[in-house]
C-alpha cells in the first residue's frame, strides 16, 4: 500500500485531537497552536485550523445526517 499525507482544514484542535485520539487512537505527532498531525495506520494526516471552511458540496446521508465525502488518490 502506498502511504499518503493529507492535510484538511478544522475548526479547533482540541475536537480534532479528541476525535483522532481519544475515539479513532491515532498517535498523535507534532503540533501546535494552529495545526495538528496524526499517524493513521502509517499515513500522516495534518489539521490545520481555519475560518475559510467552505461549505460542504459532496455529501450522502448516513442515518439521515448529511456526511461530507471525499476522494483520496494515493499514488
């Protein structure tokens, strides 16, 4: 499998660090005031905090709730 880095724009690291560490148990890596990184399965994912989130385009309803989706290329 080939590895990947992706990064992605949150809103506070503190939920981000919560959902990535404490409910999927990724380790966390470096960080700081603005931005965040995590080990998924050996792939680097970084959060960066942002107020210029835009509005979500790609979305499919899971128990009713509109869930964002995306595609990952990993080359």
């Amino acid at each position: 499998m080939n590895l990947f880095h992706y990064a992605f724009k949150v809103k506070d690291i503190e939920s981000t660090r919560r959902f990535y560490v404490d409910l999927l148990g990724c380790e966390e890596g470096r960080s700081t005031d603005t931005w965040i990184d995590f080990s998924f399965f050996g792939h680097q994912l970084s959060a960066h905090i942002s107020q210029d989130i835009p509005p979500k385009d790609y979305c499919g309803k899971v128990d009713g709730v509109a869930v964002p989706s995306l595609i990952l290329d990993a080359y």
